[in-house]
C-alpha cells in the first residue's frame, strides 16, 4: 500500500507539473501576442507617417525650434535654479506626506505607539522644512 501510495504522489506532483508548464506556455504567448500586436501597430503608424506625411522641405522647416519660439531668441531667458530648487522640494514633501494616509488607515489599530511615531516623523519633516526655509531655498532671486 506504502508503493502505491508513493506513485500516487509522484504521479499528482508530475501532473502538477505538468499544468504549471501548460499554465507558464499560456501566460508567454500571451505576452508574446501582445508584443507582436504592438509592435505592428507602431509599425503601420511609421509606414502611415512615411507614405501620407509631408515630403517637402524648407529652410524654416528644417530651423530648430524651442517650445515655438525660434531658437536662440532674445526674449527667451532661462529659468532660474531657484524654481527646480523649489519644485523638487515641494515633491520631496509631497512625497513624505502621501505616507499620511495609509497611517491614518491603520491609526485605531497601531495605538498610541503609532502616534509617537507620526510625532517623530512630521517633527522630521519639519525640521526639513525649517532648514531649507533659513538656507533660503524659498526665496526667489531678483
């Protein structure tokens, strides 16, 4: 009974096998469908773009431009450091913050000790805030 007993296993772990092989070949022509799918959609549109697009050139076409505006125009001046400075803050808050909500989720569940550790997470984020505030990373250059 002990022989039979292990060829049955043997024979339901092959069969398992056997399902999973059938179940990983499904899933990679699926994924392979979709790539090809894809991929010929881009295809056509190149070919669309290459048959039914613009063939003439002209100077001003071939002119580089930025944001509409002709290249190297005087009016256009970059933008100063300062705003990258303050976007990537702002997104850096931003980001700590979004870890507000699943905290508040969870806050009746965690208890007071969960409290103390929101206490020390926004008094990081303050103190953050505080030292950019006094380097000056707020304050627009003239």
């Amino acid at each position: 009974m002990k022989k039979i007993n292990k060829y049955v296993k043997m024979f339901a772990s092959f069969k398992i096998f056997l399902y999973n092989q059938s179940l990983y070949k499904k899933q990679m022509v699926e994924i392979i469908l979709v790539f090809g799918v894809f991929g010929l959609i881009g295809f056509i549109m190149v070919m669309v773009n290459k048959i039914l697009g613009p063939k003439k050139l002209t100077p001003i076409k071939e002119s580089p431009f930025e944001c509409g505006s002709p290249y190297l125009q005087d009016s256009i001046y970059p933008i100063p450091i300062k705003y990258y400075l303050v976007a990537f803050l702002f997104l850096l808050f931003d980001v700590e913050v979004v870890f507000f909500f699943p905290w508040a989720l969870v806050f009746k569940k965690l208890g007071s000790s969960a409290l103390l550790i929101m206490f020390a997470y926004v008094l990081i984020l303050v103190v953050g805030f505080v030292y950019a505030w006094q380097k000056g990373a707020f304050q627009w250059e003239e």
